[in-house]
C-alpha cells in the first residue's frame, strides 16, 4: 500500500485546545504495525486529559489523543509475521513494560512503569499518540484482528467491551443467578447490562436519568428500569428484592452519589465493581463495607487480553454495541464533534470519528 510521509492528526497544542496540523507518518519498530485509521471512537476520559494532562502524558504540541480505534494494517515491522499487510484490526491502549512485577503476572494495565517509554510501556492515546489521527502505530501485543462482516465503527467499542469483561473476570465472573443492578446507561453501563444477561444474571437493574438511554437498555437485555427523577432506586431494589438487595452493583455513571449509592444496594458479602473514573473527591457511607462483608474491585482499561474475548463475542454474536453508536463526524470536523460532546444537553451514547 502506497504510505504518504505525511497526514492529518489532531495534535493537543494547549489546555482545552486541539488542533488539526499536518505531522510526519510514524515509522513502525521492529514489532509494531503501521494502521491506517478507519474510525476512532470518542471517550469521556479523552475530554479529561485535554482539560488536564494525564500522568505520562506527553507535551503540548506533541501529543494525538484518542485511544478507541480500528483500521487496516499498511505496514509491518522487521519482524512481524502475526500480521499481514491489510487485515482489518482493532487495538487496545496499554502496553505494559513486561519487565514490572505487574506486568510479568498478566496486569498489564497496571504496570509499574507506566509511562516510562524508556522501559518500554506504552498507551497509545494516553502516554504516546493516539488515533484521531490518519496512521498510527501499535505493538503487535495491543493489535487484534476483527472480521469482515464488523465494521469499523462498531469495532472500535471493542475497547469498551474488553474492559466490562475485565470488570467481569476480576470480580471473579460467574453471575449465574445472580441479581445486578448497573448504575449509569452510558456506554459501559449499557455493555454491562448485555454481559451480565448473557452470564445469565437472574436480574438486571439499570439505574439513570435519561429516558432514551434508559430505553436503550431495555434492548440491550434489562430487566427493570429505574429513573432516579422519579422513583428512588434504593428503596425500589430494597422492595423488589424482599430487602436483600442485589449481589452485584457496577457503577458506570461516575456521578456524585453514584458510589454511595451502589453500597447501599449491595447485599451482605455482594460486590461493587466500579467502570467508572470520578473527576472529584466524592462523599460515601463506607460503614457497611466492614459490617456487612462488601468487596470493591476498579478495574483500568480492557487488561488480560479481554479485547481478544470481546472480538469472539461479537463474531458470535452473542453482543450488539451497534445501537450504542449515534453520531459521526469527519476527522476535520473533530474540533466540532469533541464541543457537541461536552454539550450535556445532547443526547447521545457513542461518537464515531471518521476518516472517510
């Protein structure tokens, strides 16, 4: 395939203020892969970092966010073989160091030398470049290849998936039976409801304030929905559940009261997973975590391989994070697209950026 010298990337110049400029093309090392950027999906914590830098992070005007991204593989390095030139590919962000003690135990998205490119961890759109840009290259390690029938604006949830199914398997996965109230219809949110149900949770809850994203769960397999501008979730679960509560709560609003409230719904020895970053100190009755014998676990990132799993569950099938996808927008308009994000009175889940 025929690579320019140059493209088009949106390079962080200043606070708040991003920037479409021509740069070089990346040149791929000895295991890396060279992509051409087929879509890259917007996330919340991409507006964090350009409001605020990131530990890692790279200087302003030197750095391309966006880390959900799928495309087509142009070039190779010297010695990769797991790849060819043109398969279609999604990525995950993180690379570990692979030398750390977490790194040499599968956490990866944990290393110990996070940010430390000398030592050879990366995550692209965090601590190096990332995709909303034309090319970008990935180690091999963080490449996945996706079938013909996924398109590449659906493949670039598969981050989103991968880190639910990272949620999942750290709390220790087998929710057979289990009652499982989600906090949040947003895109993790939302994920949540799906792999709960085909975990064969007896019980999904989804707990927001939007009406549409709400409706939305419905389809992705919610059992009951609970607007909180009109009845109070608490107490609705505690009912519904003859006062035991349920015994899983993930919270994925990162709202204010969003982790006090999934306490309050764990029953005695239940579990909260939390998918979701808070921006601020936030306030919580963290009495009945000791009394009751209620685990937190947080997860980082889509760690352990579980992009690989979310690219199997989406061949099979068994997922649909196509209706998660609402709007589009061109590279060159990104500028555009990042100020309709910000807007909260938009209604909207997902954000593709295009480069065609």
């Amino acid at each position: 395939m025929e690579i320019p010298k140059e493209m088009t990337a949106a390079v962080l110049t200043a606070p708040n203020k991003l920037e479409l400029k021509t740069v070089e093309v990346p040149h791929p090392s000895n295991e890396d892969v060279l992509i051409r950027i087929e879509a890259c999906a917007i996330c919340k914590s991409d507006l964090s970092l350009i409001n605020k830098p990131w530990p890692g992070q790279p200087p302003y005007g030197k750095f391309i966010p966006g880390h959900e991204y799928s495309g087509t593989v142009v070039k190779l390095g010297n010695s990769v073989d797991e790849f060819h030139i043109g398969d279609r590919v999604v990525v995950e962000s993180h690379l570990g160091c692979m030398r750390c003690k977490n790194c040499r135990l599968g956490n990866y998205t944990a290393c110990l030398n996070y940010g430390n490119l000398k030592k050879g961890h990366r995550a692209n759109g965090f601590t190096t470049n990332g995709g909303y840009a034309q090319y970008v290259i990935n180690h091999i390690n963080t490449v996945y290849q996706i079938p013909q029938s996924m398109s590449f604006s659906e493949a670039t949830l598969i981050t989103n998936l991968g880190c639910v199914l990272f949620g999942f398997e750290t709390i220790g996965g087998y929710i057979i039976g289990d009652k499982v109230a989600v906090i949040g219809p947003g895109p993790l949110g939302l994920i949540s409801v799906q792999v709960a149900k085909i975990l064969n949770a007896r019980k999904v809850y989804l707990i927001g304030t939007r009406e549409s994203r709400l409706n939305i769960g419905l389809e992705m397999g919610a059992d009951h929905l609970i607007n909180i501008n009109k009845e109070d979730p608490i107490q609705t679960i505690h009912n519904d559940t003859k006062g035991q509560n349920v015994d899983l709560v993930i919270e994925a609003s990162g709202s204010e009261i969003g982790f006090d409230t999934a306490i309050k719904l764990t029953k005695k020895m239940g579990k909260i997973l939390l998918l979701s970053f808070f921006n601020d100190p936030i306030t919580a009755d963290i009495s009945s975590l000791g009394l009751d014998n209620k685990t937190v676990f947080a997860v980082r990132g889509e760690g352990r391989v579980n992009c690989e799993r979310a690219v199997s569950l989406l061949e099979l099938q068994k997922i649909n994070l196509k209706p998660l996808i609402t709007h589009s927008f061109l590279l060159e308009d990104i500028v555009e697209a990042l100020r309709f994000y910000s807007n909260p009175r938009n209604d909207f889940i997902k954000i593709i950026i295009t480069n065609n």
